[in-house]
C-alpha cells in the first residue's frame, strides 16, 4: 500500500470516531438547582447508548490538533462497526476529501478521481477502530459511564431538542478510542436529549501540545436507529 493510500484508509477510518456539526443552543432555560445530577443522567445516558443499534455522524476539527489531521467528517455507522460517509483530512498541508465504506474487515475509499480502491480495515484499525463506536463496553456509552467529573449546567435547546449541557472531564482513556491520539487535560461537554438521554452533542477543548495550539472537537449524532443499509461498492 502506498504512503498516500495507508493515510487515507487510517484517518477515513479515524473519521467515523466522531459526528458533529457546530449547533446554536438556545439560553438556559432552567436554574442549575432545579437540574438532575450529572452522574445519574450519564448512566442514563450510557444505557441509552448501549442500545443505539444505527446513528448518522458529524463531526467539525477547529484548531490544528497534534496527532489529528481530520478536518471533518459526515456519515452513517451501525452497532456492528459498518460504516458509509465522506471525510476532509489534512495531509502535508493539503486538504484530501475521500468517500469511504467499511464492511466487515474491509475498507474501501474513493478519492477525488477514480473508483472505490479495497483495503483491509486492519491498516486502519491502527489508528482507530470503527466499530468502537456504538460498541457499549467502547465506545460512547463507555465514555459517558466513566466520566471522571460532572456538573449538569443548564438545560438548553439544541437542533431542536430539548437537552441537558452536562461539563465533563472524561476518562482519557475512554475518550482515546474515539479520538485517537488525545492525552490527558481534555475537557468539554456533552448535551444530552432530555427524554431519551441519548447523546445529541459533544464538544471537547484538546490542550495545547508542543508547537500545536488548542483545539475543538466538535461532534453530533442524529436518526437514532434509522434503517441503514451499507454494502461494499
């Protein structure tokens, strides 16, 4: 596999960790004495997310992130770890937009020209594996369980949910099978739909490391167990 090619399959791949797009939310609209606690409506929310068997992602990278070239990423993932969409990766100062889909243990990509190529998902898997995701003892379910600290802060509206913004210091390990690469210091926050407690947003502050100033991770899940259909090209 070329430099070029093993680039693309591991941060297409790296693309599918995360979902979200920049969402307006509206004032609080409930006084932080009046809210429920943070750890209950993370177990509740970890629960929700054990269940998700299809979701669609967006995800937005603002800031330049040491060892995360992803630029932003959109499409459709399923509890088996299959996974269909498109991403914008940053590759020597270049911007690289790729198709994707990821079936069993094979990825294939599409560049801006030419046909869908087949690579083995393990060459990306390296760097991420995608079916962490919606993986309840992995993925977004186990990040929301392991959350070092919490403070529920407001209930807002978002994409039009009614939510719960929720301020987290997440577990860095848990944190790091979806967004690879990321150390210790991350902090953010998760809103959380007010009914079905599933994640609706999530957005994370990156310190700064080496050279690399501070960034955000800014991600969003929507269609909820959708029907989704993914087959190899």
């Amino acid at each position: 596999m070329s430099r070029t090619s093993y680039a693309l399959a591991a941060l297409a791949a790296l693309a599918l960790t995360l979902t979200g797009c920049t969402s307006k939310a509206d004032e609080p609209s409930t006084p932080p004495a009046d809210l429920p606690a943070a750890q209950t409506l993370l177990l509740d929310g970890a629960k929700a997310m054990a269940e998700v068997k299809s979701a669609h992602f967006v995800i937005d990278v603002n800031g330049k992130i040491s060892g995360l070239t992803l630029k932003r990423a959109e499409g459709d993932l399923t509890q088996q770890g299959s996974a269909q969409g498109s991403a914008t990766i940053e590759q020597f100062g270049t911007a690289i937009e790729a198709k994707f889909v990821i079936v069993g243990s094979d990825l294939y990509l599409q560049g801006a020209t030419g046909g869908y190529q087949k690579l083995p998902l393990a060459a990306a898997a390296t760097v991420y594996d995608p079916s962490a995701i919606l993986d309840p003892n992995r993925g977004v379910a186990k990040l929301l369980s392991s959350v070092k600290t919490a403070t529920t802060q407001a209930k807002e509206t978002v994409d039009g949910k009614e939510t719960y913004k929720i301020q987290v210091e997440p577990d860095p390990v848990a944190l790091a099978a979806l967004i690879p690469g990321v150390g210790t210091g991350v902090t953010g926050h998760v809103w959380l739909d007010a009914t079905s407690k599933q994640l609706v947003k999530g957005e994370f502050l990156i310190p700064a490391k080496g050279s690399d100033p501070a960034g955000t991770v800014t991600v969003t899940f929507t269609k909820y167990n959708d029907p989704v259909t993914i087959s190899a090209p």
